[in-house]
C-alpha cells in the first residue's frame, strides 16, 4: 500500500490537510471518509486492463497532480413551494441523522474520491405529497485555477411519499487548466414518488467529467432521467437505479454528442429487485472527428422479481471515418417470468434518406442538419420544459457546427 500511496502523494497530502478542516464532517463521515480513501489508495485509478474501465483510457487523469478546490454550486430558483427544503450538506448534517446513501458502499474510484474530498454540497428534500410545478435548477460551475484542480461536487435528493418534482442539474466551465469534476448525486425515491431529471453536461474541452448517479426506489414510484452530453475532454457516466419497491417504473435515456479528440462513455446498472417493474432505456451517441464513444447497459434481474419488463436500445451515429463506438448489452436475469429486449445499432447517416431530401430541393448541408435532429429528437422530446429542451436543440447545432 505505501507504494501505492507513494505515487498518489499529492492526494496523501491534500487527504491530510483536510482531516483538520471543519468540512472533514462528523464522526460518521470522518470514519467514511477515511475508509474510501484507503480503499481508493489500494486500487488506485482504473486501467484498461479492468473490464469495466477497457475502452476509457484515465491514464492522463493519473498523471496529473491535481489540487483540491471548492465545487461551485448554485441552486437557481428563487421561490420554492412549502415541503420543500434546499440546505448544504453542512446545514443538513447539523439536524439530521447520517445522510448515508448507496455512493458510500461504492468501489468506484472516483466516488470514492469524491467521499474522500468533497467539502459540500446540496441536500434537497421534498415532503410527502409534495408537487413541485418548476424544476429545481442546480448548476455547477468547474472554474480553472491556475494548475489543475479537482472538484468534488455531491447532490442528495430524498422525496418523500406521493411527491412530485422536477430536477435541473447543470454541469458547465470554461477552458484554461484543466479540471477533474468527481461528482456524485444520489436519489431516494419515496413510495409512489414521482422524479422527473434532466442532466446537461456542457464543460469545458480541458475538464474530465467523471460521474456517478445512484438512484433507490420504493413501492410504485416513477424515476425518469435524461442525460445530455456536450462537453470535455474525457466524460464518463456511471449510473446505478436500483428498482428496490414492487411496482417502480424507472426510465433512463441520454443524448451524447462528442466531437475532436474527446470520449464520452457511459455505463448503466438498472437492478430489478422486485416484482412488478418496468424499465426503459434509450441512449444515443453523434460522434465527429476522431472522437470514441463507450454504452454499457447493463440490467440484472433478480429471482424475486418476477414481471420484470425491461427494454434498452442503444443507438450511435458516426458522422467521420475516424469515429469509433463500443456497445455492450448485458444482461444477468435470475428469474423466469420475465420480458427484457436489448438492441444495438451502428452507422452514418442514411444515403437513400438523404437522396430523398435532396430531390426535393433541400440542401445537403440542410438535409445532413435534419436527419441529425430527427436521430436526437428520441431523447430531446422526453424533456418536458420547452426552455430546456429549445436551449439543448441550439447547443447541438453549435456543437457539430451545423447551419440553422
């Protein structure tokens, strides 16, 4: 272990120093803090040589020595409804029990650097019954310093029973030295709950995005998430949606757009735990220049659950030769009364459907720009607030640099 530590000194230092800061937490989080970052020192980052890491090279994140910096996060919305309560993690940790989530039983290494360093973060809770009509808007701004810095931002949403709520959660910066965004958001999901979540990830082309999400449901309640990603260097998302409560319905649907050098993978676990549980999965790549792509979905049910219907397509678009996507569908099913379909597919735009608008007058750049639309609308569409979604329709035009 202390060679190991040895090549991560700077993060034995950084590690050090904060024990004696008032943000190291209480007892509870200082025992879990020190318990991820001795588990982070004895695997050290992933290699390609894991399975779970083989096509998403972090050897740069490795060789950088990253200095810690406070994440910046904002909630935007002025006037909440009553049963809602928006507090830091600090401010929650002073009159509430441990915030434990699943995120602290997690063996991901840059989950487990985010429990080892985050100082803050938004603690959102909605009561029972509950129906919040605007979306919660929470947005993170990764601002280069002058040498590489690590941010740690970290959300935990409890709704309660029979509530109702839409969350926003932004991801942006700027370009300069670059940065490493470790951040991780946990949903609790009340019975008959309803979550609706929209991620917008638009950093900067020198900053490294590597999330994780972790979603637990109860008894018949609705969790749907669209991911939309624009930006970095290198983007990984990691999301976990445990289906622990009969009846859950869980969608997860994303939209990755990646241009240059850059490489976007995402990795996806949904867990029938339960009987009675529908899920649906729908992710979509656009990839240009000699940009990579990686899917892996991956939907475990469990001998208990029996009724499971789980669908998951997976859909990548190569606009340049250099392009490269790899998809992999796993499926692990312990039970037999079950419905679960997977599909995968791979190509550039399609000829015939191009020839089709051309003789009709349409330019080829004008007839490129629209069938672009259509293979992203799939997933645009799911995002029920028109500012939103009209604001990411203009973000991908600009990103692939299409005429309007």
């Amino acid at each position: 272990m202390s060679q190991v530590a040895e090549r991560h000194g700077t993060f034995v230092d950084a590690f050090e120093a904060f024990r004696t800061s008032s943000g190291f937490g209480p007892e509870w989080l200082r025992t879990a803090r020190a318990a991820a970052f001795g588990r982070f020192l004895e695997q050290g980052f992933p290699t390609t040589r894991d399975e779970e890491w083989k096509f998403t090279n972090v050897a740069p994140i490795a060789q950088i020595e990253w200095q810690g910096a406070a994440a910046q996060i904002s909630v935007i919305n002025r006037d909440l409804p009553d049963g809602v309560t928006i507090s830091t993690l600090r401010e929650a940790w002073a009159t509430q029990p441990a915030l434990e989530g699943p995120s602290l039983k997690s063996d991901h290494p840059f989950v487990l650097l985010n429990t080892a360093f985050f100082e803050d973060g938004f603690f959102i809770h909605i009561a029972p019954k509950t129906v919040v009509t605007d979306p919660i808007h929470l947005v993170c701004v990764a601002e280069p310093g002058d040498a590489p810095v690590m941010i740690a931002p970290r959300i935990f949403v409890v709704v309660g029973e029979q509530a109702q709520v839409s969350i926003v959660e932004r991801y942006q910066g700027r370009d300069g030295q670059p940065v490493l965004t470790t951040a991780v958001t946990e949903f609790l999901v009340g019975p008959g709950a309803v979550v609706d979540h929209v991620k917008v990830q638009q950093e900067a082309s020198s900053t490294f995005h590597m999330a994780s999400m972790f979603v637990h449901q109860h008894r018949a309640s609705t969790f749907a998430s669209r991911a939309v990603t624009f930006g970095g260097r290198v983007a990984r998302n990691d999301i976990t949606a445990t289906l622990a409560g009969e009846g859950a319905e869980c969608t997860l649907n994303g939209l990755y757009v990646a241009d240059g050098d850059t490489l976007v993978d995402t990795h996806t676990t949904i867990d029938h735990a339960q009987p009675h549980c529908p899920s649906h999965e729908v992710y979509k790549g656009i990839l240009t220049g000699k940009a990579k792509g990686v899917f892996n979905g991956k939907i475990i049910v469990r001998p208990d659950a029996q009724k499971t219907d789980a669908k998951q397509t997976n859909k990548a678009l190569l606009l340049s030769g250099d392009a490269t996507i790899n998809t992999k569908p796993q499926l692990e099913i312990f039970a037999d009364d079950v419905k679960c379909t997977h599909g995968a597919t791979v190509g550039q735009l399609d000829d015939t459907q191009l020839f089709y608008l051309r003789a009709r007058g349409i330019a080829l750049a004008d007839a490129r720009n629209i069938l672009i639309h259509a293979f992203a609308s799939d997933v645009l569409n799911g995002i029920r607030h028109d500012a939103i979604r009209e604001e990411l329709e203009v973000a991908l035009v600009q990103k692939l640099h299409l005429p309007e």
